[in-house]
C-alpha cells in the first residue's frame, strides 16, 4: 500500500505505506581494514563510489563515528536494481549494522536508522529489522505483524524515474490519511502510483495483466518490479509456472522480522561477516 496525503513545506510528500520484508536478499560480506579505507570489492565494483549505496553507508557511518579502521565491501546480488524490492536499501540497512559492531561503535538503533534516512527513505525500516506500517517520507515506522503469506514476485526489467511520478499533475496527492486497522480490513490497499506507472510503461501493465490471472497484481511502492500474494508456497510456485514465459520472477516468503536481526543476534565480532541483507 501507498498512499499521498500531503505535500511539506521542503517540496517532500507525506505518506502513508506498509513494508512487508522477505526471506530474500542479497549477501554482504565485510572484512576489517587498518588503513581507514572504505572499498567496495568483488563483482559490482566501480570506479564511482558515490553513486554506490552500500559504500556510501558505511563512509556516513565512519563520518558520523570519526576514527574507524576501515572496511572491504562486497556484495553478491540477487535482488534485481531498480525494481523497487529494496536491494540497495536493505544493503546499505546491512552495512550500517554489521560495521556498528564490526567497529565497535554501538551507535544504538535510533542513531543508525537517522543516517540510513540521510541515504534514502526506505533504509530506515531495513535498519530497524520489522514489517512496519510508515507515515512521513516513510522514517515514521509503526512494527505489524502480518498475515503469512508467499510472494510471487516478478522484475519487469523497468527503472521506473520515481522524481518523475511525484512531479506529474496526475498524481493524487491528497488522499485521506488511513489507519493500519483500514489496511488491515482492506479498506486501504491501494498504491497510488500503480496507474501512473501503468499507463507510462507498457511492460509494467504487462505484467499486471498476466499476474492477475492468479490474484489482486500489486506493484512495489514506486519501482517497477509487481506481485501476488499466496497463502502457500504451493500456490505461488503454481502460478509461476503457468506464468507466460519470458518473465523474470521469484517467490519468497513473506517475514515480520528481518533475517539480519538473527544474523547479528548469533555473530560474534571476529574479522569478517557475512549476513543477508533483504
């Protein structure tokens, strides 16, 4: 769900979501460094760190922390970029965590979530580890339990100009402000840009047309990736082999805590860690 309700002063729109996290992600791997470097290594890497989220994670970590010993960054990528399921969110959830007490830091939650918002909207609730009902630019998180359910999850391949939707004069952009119980009821599950999209990108209201053979075919908040909900696996795994061929999909299962939470829960604090991000 995702609605408009509002527009602040600073030209930033109040919403109104709800954040479902999954048993998928990407894997970041850290190693210590002891030159105060911060490198991103391996596959992926580039020569523009500043376009590069998880790298950036970690240099507003060692900003906000002053003297660290550095870090090696790699990343083995699984979720697809640009489809909106929250890969570089999540990445750079993970390296904001794992560097905290790689560090040695113990910078507490609330400190963490605060620079993951200065990186974007939607690491906040990677760094707070829950499915969450959120209002503001989406750092105002409420933690929900949700209803089990499996994900069919499809990347159309489409990188959606989310600046873009937000200027368009079709956008609704005072919508009533709903309550989690009119979530919860169904009263309010729309995604407001879903239309938008749709009418813009032919791929995009493909693959809405072909999910809804199996269900109400949502899209993922402002990005290009859609899906259906289950009750099963079984059900989920069904429809993606009836699903016309050509497509790019995945089906997870649907949590309310974050499998990063458990992986730092059960980690010591050695020289490296790997942890799933998403």
């Amino acid at each position: 769900m995702l609605r408009v309700v509002g527009r602040r002063e600073d030209g930033y729109h109040e919403l109104q979501s709800v954040f479902q996290l999954l048993d998928w992600g990407d894997c970041v791997r850290l190693r210590l460094r002891r030159d105060g470097r911060i490198e991103r290594v391996g596959p992926g890497a580039t020569d523009r760190p500043e376009q590069d989220l998880a790298v950036r994670a970690a240099r507003a970590l060692a900003e906000a922390a002053g003297t660290v010993p550095g870090a090696d960054i790699a990343l083995d990528k699984r979720i697809p970029a640009g489809g909106g399921f929250g890969g570089g969110s999540s990445d750079a959830a993970t390296v904001l965590l794992a560097l905290d007490r790689l560090w040695g830091l113990d910078l507490g939650e609330e400190r963490l979530a605060g620079i993951g918002l200065s990186l974007g909207a939607d690491v906040p609730v990677f760094v707070r580890g829950r499915s969450a009902w959120a209002e503001g630019v989406g750092e105002r998180l409420t933690p929900m339990t949700l209803p089990p359910r499996w994900y069919l999850l499809l990347d159309t391949g489409t990188h959606v100009p989310t600046a873009a939707l937000f200027q368009a004069p079709d956008l609704t952009r005072d919508a009533s402000p709903a309550t989690i119980s009119d979530f919860v009821s169904g009263r309010c599950v729309e995604n407001v840009f879903q239309p938008l999209v749709a009418a813009r990108e032919p791929r995009v209201a493909q693959a809405l047309a072909d999910l809804s053979r199996f269900g109400t075919a949502r899209m993922t908040g402002t990005g290009g990736g859609c899906f259906v909900a289950f009750d099963t696996r079984e059900g989920a795994e069904a429809a993606r082999r009836q699903l016309v061929a050509g497509w790019s999909v995945h089906v997870a299962r649907g949590l309310d805590r974050s499998p990063l939470l458990d992986a730092l829960a059960s980690a010591g604090t050695g020289t490296t860690g790997a942890s799933p991000s998403g």
